[in-house]
C-alpha cells in the first residue's frame, strides 16, 4: 500500500476533524465537480426563470398569441421554452449522478483498494466512521439538491404558465416540489448499500442504474392512481377537467370503437354502451367507426364518457406520498448498510 492510500485511510488526525479530512480527500473530485454543475444549473436556471417570467408579463400574464415576438422568442430554435425542458430533464436524472459519483464509491473502492482493514483498525470504530462519512456527504448532498429542488420547482411553474402544460404531467411531476431532494437523499443511500454489497463499483453502478430505470418508470407507470381519481360524466359539448383546472391530471377519458366492441360511452342513465346499440343508433359507423362522424353520432344520441382525473389540489399529497417512499428507501438502505459494516471481517480488509 502507498503512503498516499495509507495517509487517505487514516486522515492526518483522529476524531470528527480527521474524518473531515478523510472524506474530502477521498471525494474531493465527486463533490467539486457537484458543486461546479449545481452552481451552472441553477445559475442557468434563474436566468431562465426571469427572462420567461419577463416575456410573460410582455403578454399580459396570458399566453403569449402565436406569431408574436414575445411567443417567437420564448419557443423559436434553441429558445428558453426549449432550454427549460432539457434542464429539468437533467434534474430529473441528477438523482441517478449522484447515487453513482457519490453514493457506490463510499464503500465499494474500499474494498476494491483494501483499505477497510487500516482505516476500521484505527481509533474510530467502523459504525462511527461509517455515520460520520454519510453525515457529511448527505448534508453535502442535501444542501445542493435543495437550492436545485427550490429553483427548478419555480421554473416548472413558469413554464406551465407560458405553455399551459400540466405541473401534473408526468415530465414535470418528478422535478416539482422537493422530489428532486428526496430522490437524491434516497439513490445517495442506495448507491451505499450496493457498493456495500457488490463491493466493486462498475457493477455497483450498473446496479444503480438499473435500480433507478426501473423505479422512474415503475412511478410514472403508478403515480396517476396514488389516490383513487376523481370522476364524473362528460357530454361532448361540455368543457372537460383540465378548462378550470389546466394543473390537473387526466387518468382516462378516451373512449373506443372498433367493430364488434366499445369502451367508455355511457347512456344518460349511466349504463354503458354496447358496440350492437352503438352501431344500431349509429348505422353510418359500419363503414366508418373511426371517422368524423362519431362526435355527431355522440351527441345526437346524448351519450357520455366518464372521465377520471386527479385535481391539482392534490399535488402536494401526492408529492408527500412519493417522496415518503424515496425516504423509506433511504433508510431502508442505510439500514442495510449499518448490518454489513457491523458483520464485515477486518480481515478480509
């Protein structure tokens, strides 16, 4: 072992200053190169949010009209509309870089260098020197996910203002509210747990990429039924959910025809519509069930859909819920961490 690793694994002095020491040394590049990212992002960030907020108010707080400058500015090639959605796709992902720079590497390269043996031999037990490191990492990635979190949320509200997207959507969803701090707390944890158990990084970091994939996609595949939706019935000449509240989220509200069925067209009474009343009411559609006529076949015979939705009012319970699982991940996690550092063999370093 070099005397640079032997001077890594026991810091230059003992107790909470020499931990200090340690963990900076050892993640020195991980948590400069944040930093530096985090600083340019929610630089670039309010920079954006100012100067959409300012064309907006050009627009009167509406809308801006097509073809006007304000609307050519905000949505014309490489405009801050276009700007906006890459960065809030890079904070959706911000999570996952911080589980593999910051979390995998906590325990995994001391395995693979083999310092475990010298640094857990020392004056600071392997529980102690364990909490301490992810106390300071944590906070570290605590205090940058916030200012994150807190910028990108009002930029998603902007943005939603001047294109009218939902802030229930789910490409805007995940990056609102404190999300994007949870999601971070919780793959910082996992990325320890799996560098503790895998114990090399590149299959850690394979492992957490993985995990991420499929837990993104497994919430935008559930968030919309978190709660049981809202419902009612809806006339074809009625204005739908999203006229008075433009927030709101559309779980289902399609109907289908084809030839020998139908989905979501009720009577007036409330029962559903069979595809041999459909096309007896509605002869013209035997040839044509998906043609121009359906809207007008739909309101002569005062049909409806039912249309279930999630309104805005409840984004903030459905952060709460979302971001109560990422930290029940997290201490899941640690938890798992904590048994292994308390039965890992000295020996085996």
């Amino acid at each position: 072992m070099s005397a640079d690793s032997r001077e890594s694994a026991t810091g230059r002095a003992g107790g909470l200053s020499g931990m200090v020491w340690l963990t900076w040394r050892q993640h020195r590049w991980a948590l400069l190169s944040c930093l530096a990212m985090t600083a340019v992002l929610v630089g670039w960030m309010v920079y954006l949010s100012i100067d959409m907020t300012r064309l907006y108010h050009q627009c009167h707080d509406m809308q801006c009209p097509p073809y006007s400058t304000q609307h050519a500015a905000l949505f014309n090639g490489w405009g801050p509309v276009l700007q906006s959605e890459i960065l809030g796709l890079v904070v959706q992902y911000m999570p996952l870089l911080i589980g593999v720079f910051i979390g995998v590497p906590v325990l995994s390269r001391e395995h693979e260098q083999r310092t475990l043996l010298l640094a857990w031999s020392q004056d600071v037990s392997p529980v102690r020197w364990l909490w301490t490191k992810l106390t300071l990492l944590g906070l570290f990635v605590v205090t940058l996910t916030a200012a994150v979190a807190a910028v990108t949320d009002h930029l998603a509200h902007v943005h939603a203002d001047i294109t009218g997207a939902s802030l229930f959507g789910d490409k805007v969803f995940p990056i609102t509210g404190m999300l994007p701090l949870a999601g971070s707390v919780c793959w910082f944890a996992v990325g320890v747990a799996l560098g503790a158990v895998i114990r090399r990084t590149l299959p850690a970091i394979f492992g957490v990429i993985a995990g991420y994939v499929g837990l993104l996609l497994g919430i935008q595949w559930r968030y919309p039924t978190l709660m049981t939706p809202a419902s009612f019935y809806l006339h074809p000449d009625q204005p739908g959910p999203l006229a008075s509240d433009p927030n709101a989220l559309v779980v289902n509200g399609d109907f289908d025809i084809a030839p020998d069925s139908v989905s979501n067209l009720f009577y007036a009474s409330g029962r559903e519509v069979t595809a041999t009343d459909l096309f007896r009411m509605c002869p013209e559609l035997s040839d044509h069930p998906s043609g121009t006529m359906i809207p007008d076949c739909i309101a002569r015979n005062q049909l409806m859909t039912l249309v279930t939705y999630q309104p805005s009012s409840r984004i903030p319970e459905f952060h709460g819920i979302v971001a109560g699982g990422y930290l029940g991940l997290a201490a899941v996690a640690l938890a798992a961490v904590w048994l292994i550092v308390r039965r890992t063999s000295l020996s085996a370093g």
